[in-house]
C-alpha cells in the first residue's frame, strides 16, 4: 500500500486533526486516512482506471472530447512515473 508523507503542517492543523482523531476514537493516522478518502472518494465509491470511462460520459455527457478518458489515464500514468 501507498504511503503519505505531509511535510510542514501548520501546527494549529496538526493540532485540529488530533482533537478530531480523539473525537472520533482513531489514531492521527486513520484520522487523516478517513478525511483524505472522504475528500477523494465519490460516495463511497472506489476510483480505478476501469471506472474512468464511466466517470468521464457522466461528466460530458454528449459533448465528451475525443479520447478524454485514454488522454486522462496516460497523465496519471506519467504522473505515477514521476513519483
């Protein structure tokens, strides 16, 4: 699995995500798991090249540019490399 690292984070950031941590009775970590996947997440729905075509005809609809979906995909993938 991926891991994350965040470099500088305002103190009064860090200090919110551990009051919210105990909050909700995590660790800092899970916390922080929980609000990236809500943030990235759309309902609840697992995001995979396999479900981009879907995404892309439900954002454009009729007037989807040619090749959107295979144009997006390969930007990942270049991105992915650079990581």
């Amino acid at each position: 699995m991926p891991v994350l690292n965040i470099r500088a984070l305002p103190d009064d950031v860090h200090q919110g995500l551990r009051l919210r941590a105990a909050r909700h009775g995590r660790s800092m970590e899970a916390e922080a798991r929980a609000i990236l996947a809500a943030a990235v997440l759309d309902d609840g729905e697992r995001w995979d090249v396999r479900s981009l075509p879907a995404w892309v005809d439900k954002v454009y609809g009729k007037r989807k540019p040619k090749n959107v979906a295979a144009t997006l995909i390969a930007g990942r993938r270049k991105e992915a490399r650079r990581e």
